[in-house]
C-alpha cells in the first residue's frame, strides 16, 4: 500500500536495484570497450563485440524500466555502494 505523496518500500527497493544495476553495467561496458580497444585477435574482437552488445542489450532494459517508473538518479538512496564495500 502507497502512502499519499510517496513511494513504497518495495518501489524504493526496486528502484534502487535498477540504478544500481545501471551503474553496474556501466561500468561493464568501460571494461568491455576497453578490451575491445586492446584485442588484436579477430576470435577476440568478436568475442568483444558480442559482449557489448549483450551488455547494452542489459542497459537498455534498465533504461526502459526506469523511464516507465519514472525514476531519476536522485531517487531511491544511493545509486551505487561506497568504495569500502568491495565491489569496486
């Protein structure tokens, strides 16, 4: 149940699961793209590519998903953990 004026838990806790999700395929792509500028092999480059587009296959479904529940990367808490949590 929605009380007046703002959001539930669950609409909060899914919103920021799709920030973080977002941040986190972001940075995904960097590396990705990264290792798509480094490899000289063609098996690796295909490999690069499929990678990307599978990646940004991801993104874009996030993206889409927070543009239907309207979500900005201001709302639902922190977007992504602190750097003394480990997953950086």
């Amino acid at each position: 149940m929605l009380r007046a004026g703002g959001r539930g838990a669950a609409e909060k806790l899914a919103e920021r699961d799709i920030l973080y999700n977002m941040d986190e395929l972001r940075r995904q792509l960097h590396y990705a793209r990264m290792q798509f500028n480094q490899a000289t092999e063609p098996e690796l480059v295909d490999a690069c590519v499929y990678e990307i587009s599978a990646l940004q296959a991801r993104y874009d479904f996030y993206l889409r998903r927070a543009r239907e529940l309207e979500i900005t990367q201001g709302q639902g808490g922190a977007a992504r953990p602190t750097a003394k949590s480990g997953v950086y």
